[in-house]
C-alpha cells in the first residue's frame, strides 16, 4: 500500500474513481441507475469513476447510495475527550460564566404608590 501523502492528487482521485467503479459492478448497478439512485446527474457518475471529482455533494450522494458512507466516518466523529480533559472543560467554562443572582427585593411599598393614581 503506498503512502498517500506520497501520491498526487490527481492519483488519488483517480484511485478513487475506480474504487467507485469497481463496487458499483460488484453490485451489478449501471451507471444510469447510480445516478436516479444518488441523484445526480450520469455525467456526474461518469466524471467521478473517471477520477474527476468536480462536486463533494455528488460524491456523498453516491457513496451513500452505494452504501461505502462509512469511509468518511473518521471525518465525522466528534474527538472523545479524555475524563481528565473534560473536567478541565467544564471547570473553565463555569469559571467564565457564572450565574450572576441578583440579591435585592421588590420593595412592594414603591408599587402602592404608583398603583394609586
């Protein structure tokens, strides 16, 4: 397996392209029912096979409806904190923002007075 931050772009793309291919087959989808499925127009399909990955919304379309969504799943998760970084969270945070309280009353003789006119 070469290290992909060794390769070109434009290999990458292209690897991918085929990957998509090559799945699409062994699933024995047409280009045509890809692109209803996914929809997205079969030039798009066409263009993404072909390593031309013109549009990020298309490409999740199709590897969505090819069922491969899981290979972006690294890029989604959220980062887990550890027990440790997350008790130094909250404490920043509450130290920033603490509930001010105010400590006054209503005076209820003030609103006699202004309730008698």
């Amino acid at each position: 397996m070469d290290n992909i931050y060794m390769l070109a772009d434009g290999v990458i793309l292209s690897r991918i392209g085929n990957h998509l291919r090559e799945v699409r087959l062994r699933q024995n989808i047409t280009q045509q029912s890809l692109a209803d499925a996914a929809g997205v127009s079969l030039s798009s399909v066409k263009k993404i096979e072909k390593g031309e990955i013109g549009s990020f919304d298309s490409l999740l379309r199709v590897l969505r409806t090819l069922g491969k969504l899981e290979v972006l799943q690294p890029l989604v998760d959220e980062e887990q904190l550890s027990p440790s970084e997350y008790y130094e969270l909250v404490q920043s945070n509450t130290a920033k923002h603490q509930r001010k309280r105010a400590v006054g009353r209503i005076n209820n003789k003030n609103k006699e007075e202004e309730s008698a006119w």
